[in-house]
C-alpha cells in the first residue's frame, strides 16, 4: 500500500503543498523557476498531481500551461481555481460564438445546465464534469484570428492541453469540418469526439464514417440539410410556388442545403451565392426587379443570423418582396432575428421557415423550466438551444459507457462506443435529463442499450450512418412580431 506524504513546494503563489504518494512519481521543486515539477509519462499523470491545466512537457516534467484568452469561460465556475474538487474531473469543452449581440451564450449555457445536472451525482463515487466554453468569433480586442483559425486554436487547447475528451459545437457546418480535420491529425491522440447541435451540412454524413464497429467520431443531434431541403421544397410545392430564387451562403451550409432545395423542387429556380454582406445587398437589388406574385418565392439561406437580418431589413424598401413569398433557412429561427428586423416588420406576414427538431412536449418545456430557473432567461430565444443540451448530455452518457464497459478508459473513441447504445428501441426508454441520469448509469452499468429521446425530440440514430432524424418545423412569425408559431 503507498503512503501519502506531503512535499512543499514554491511557485508563483508561494509556498504549496502537494500531497504525493510513496510509491507515485517524485516531485521535485525548482526555486530559481517557482514552478512546481514533477517527473511524468502522460498529461493525465500531472493533472493527477497538480489538476486541471497541467501536461507533461517535452523535458519528461509535468508543467502548467498558458490559459487561452479565448477559452476563460468554465463551468462549475471554481473549475480551474479549486484544484482539490476537480482533480479528477472529467473535461469537456465547448465551441461557440461568445458575442453578446446575437452570439450563443444561450447555447453555451444550456451545455453548462447539463453538466450542472449530472454533476447532481457525478459519474463514479462522486467524480465530477467540468465543461470549457471557447470563444470563435471574430474580435481584434481577443485576436487576429478567423474564426476558423481560433476554432482549431481552442481545440487544440482543450485536446492536447486540457485533456478534453468531448467538444461540444462548434454552431457552423465549415467550422465542424476544419475542426474534425484538425482533430484526425496524429498529435492529437487521444483525441476527442465532437458534437454538434447545428451544423447540419450534408457534406459531413461522410466525413467520418462507421468503420466495422469502431465509431466514427463526428456526431451531431440535428439531422443533416437534405432532410431539411426536402421539407422546405414540399411546403413551396404545396403552396403554389412555381419559381423561385435562392440567396446562399457560398459555404458548407449554405450550398448543402440549396443543392437539396434545387433537388426536390419541381418549379424554376436560380441559385445565387454571396460571400459578403455586400453580395447580399445586391443580390436583394437584383431579384427586386423580377415580376413578383404569390407563384414567386425567394430563399434566404445564411448560417448567421446577422446575414438573415441583413437580408429582410434589405429586402424591406423593395415593393417586390412584399407581394412575393419569402422562404428562410433555420439560421432565423432566434428571437435575435426579431429584435433586429424591427424596422422590416411589415415584410412578416409574407415570411415562413423551416428548422430541425420539435421545440414542443413535456422533455421540452421541463429543459425550458429548468433553463429558466438557473440563467433567469429564455432558452425559446435562441434556435439549438435544446439541441446543445442534448449534445452535451449525450456526451455525459457516453462517458458512462466507457467507464463502465470499456474499462475505464476515458477517450473520445470510447465516447462514441456509447453513443452507438443509446438508439436501441428494445432498451429501456430514457428521457434526457437530470432524472434519467441515474438511469443511464444503471443500464450501462449493466452492459444494456438504452432509447433515447431528447429535449429537442425524437433522437434516432442508423446505426450505419450514425445521423439522426428530426420532425422538421415549419414556422411563420406572430402577427405581433414578438415570437415564432408553428404554420397551422
């Protein structure tokens, strides 16, 4: 049996002890450099030692890395500051837009409700979540980077530094591409699985494909564009619209889901790109001088919302648009589109929409409840709210699996072996939530399958293809302009 015993050590913050056991890797102190050390083979053994934010360096000694400017947001909030608690926590982190105006905070904290819930009784004798939450968005103040480049920047921050096993996000099907991409390069191993509540570009059904039994290491819980194309393209059939032009962002989203508008549409149709917001303020001149009428519709599809905002308060002055039938993409379905078209108001009533998922039922509104009572906000007021909840909660299941049935080995890989149990129809129904948790553990405890259905409804997923199917909404605004409805 080893002996604990304590070493004194002093750093930046002065003298600390460090309990290490007898028989466990020696520590040493270094004075000159205040840092503590402590000989190591892996980044698990240092953050074992001295927790979270610590990895083995080249130099064989465990070392504390440079916190990202980027990733400062965590939750439990003392995840970083009380060593002692999260010793052992298992890290996740999540990529999101952080910008207060029509950023996704909502989304970053209904992945933080999830964890705060599971935390309720830990995962193994109390053994707590932590969650990271990175920040992609374009700002000077933070960086100079793209939103690409700070995507794999934190990434690489939460893999390889934090020893994240799970990213949740990021929002955007181009930004979920480059980071798988990053995430399949072999420094990073092991690496982690990634969820995402909203890219749904069909391009990514084959990124990463089943492999015999071994998972593939992409999921996302909202179901990939064609389904949402097919949907859009019988509503316009249904309604008589016989021609239609469709402004697209020239990116994974945007094309996927054009190409499947184009594809199951029986009328006429042109296709027209835009990169900037200047495009979109031309292609609105420009389908503004077309002969409009209740046959004619045009299709804004921008995975922002700013791109749909700028597109109808565009739209707005031209006497076309409020005689032709206005079709938008999923991206609009957030109460930040309403606060910013204001001024555009009297194009509403000619709007409709389609987005993923059943934002309705007692799994939904008992994930608003709880929303609710913790952040004091609406989670109605952003699109994937529910999406990103049961993201993270899908995670959280995942991990159950590999610690009870891949023996204890808490990678990304054996994540998404236990994402591959939770579509079993014959396994006991699990709704996801803090109260199903117990479930969970005690069905993967005993190597069983479970069938879940989430907070933004039905999650079925093939077991080939690993893509699940959603009810697709189709929506109009409120007559008052305050809110969505469901199209009678």
């Amino acid at each position: 049996m080893s002996r604990a015993f304590l070493r004194t050590c002093l750093t930046a913050s002065g003298l600390v002890a460090v309990a290490v056991a007898t028989a466990a890797l020696t520590v040493a102190c270094s004075v000159v450099t205040k840092v503590d050390y402590n000989e190591c083979v892996s980044s698990d053994e240092c953050r074992g030692a001295f927790g979270l934010g610590w990895v083995c360096g080249d130099a064989g000694l465990c070392q504390e890395v440079e916190t990202l400017k980027r990733c400062d947001r965590v939750f439990p909030e003392d995840l970083f500051t009380n060593p002692d608690a999260y010793r052992d926590a298992i890290i996740f982190g999540s990529l999101f837009d952080h910008n207060t105006a029509d950023g996704d905070l909502i989304l970053v904290n209904a992945a933080s409700l999830a964890i705060d819930e599971a935390n309720a009784s830990g995962l193994t004798e109390g053994r707590l979540f932590g969650i990271v939450h990175c920040d992609y968005q374009e700002d000077p103040k933070i960086d100079a980077l793209t939103s690409e480049e700070a995507t794999v920047a934190s990434a690489k921050y939460l893999v390889d530094e934090l020893g994240a096993i799970a990213i949740i996000g990021p929002g955007y099907s181009s930004l979920a591409e480059a980071l798988f991409k990053e995430l399949q390069r072999p420094e990073h191993d092991p690496t982690a699985v990634i969820i995402s509540p909203s890219a749904t570009s069909d391009s990514l059904t084959d990124i990463d494909v089943r492999d015999g039994d071994k998972p593939g290491l992409f999921w996302r819980t909202a179901p990939p564009d064609g389904q949402l194309g097919a949907n859009l393209a019988g509503h316009m059939t249904a309604e008589n619209v016989t021609s239609a032009t469709v402004i697209y962002a020239n990116d994974a989203y945007g094309s996927g889901l054009a190409t499947a508008l184009q594809q199951n549409y029986d009328g006429t149709i042109e296709l027209l790109a835009f990169t900037t917001q200047d495009d979109i303020l031309a292609h609105v001149q420009t389908v503004s001088k077309k002969a409009p009428g209740d046959d004619v519709g045009v299709v804004f599809i921008g995975s922002e919302v700013s791109q749909a905002t700028a597109f109808l308060n565009a739209a707005q002055p031209y006497a076309f648009y409020a005689m032709s039938r206005i079709y938008l993409g999923d991206a609009a379905y957030n109460k930040d589109f309403l606060d910013g078209t204001k001024e555009a108001a009297s194009l509403y009533p000619r709007v409709r929409g389609v987005f993923p998922g059943a934002p309705a039922g007692d799994n939904y509104d008992s994930f608003v409840s709880r929303y609710l009572a913790v952040f004091k906000q609406n989670p109605k007021d952003a699109s994937y709210s529910s999406q990103t909840y049961d993201a993270t909660w899908l995670a959280i299941y995942g991990t159950a699996w590999a610690e009870y049935q891949r023996k204890g080995e808490l990678t990304g890989l054996n994540v998404a072996f236990g994402l591959q149990r939770i579509s079993d129809t014959k396994g006991v129904a699990v709704d996801i939530s803090r109260d199903g948790w117990n479930v969970v553990k005690r069905e993967f405890k005993a190597g069983h399958s479970i069938d879940i259905t989430g907070a933004s409804g039905d999650l079925q997923y093939d077991p080939e293809t690993e893509e699940t199917t959603a009810t697709v909404v189709y929506w109009q605004i409120k007559p008052d302009g305050t809110a969505f409805e469901n199209v009678p």
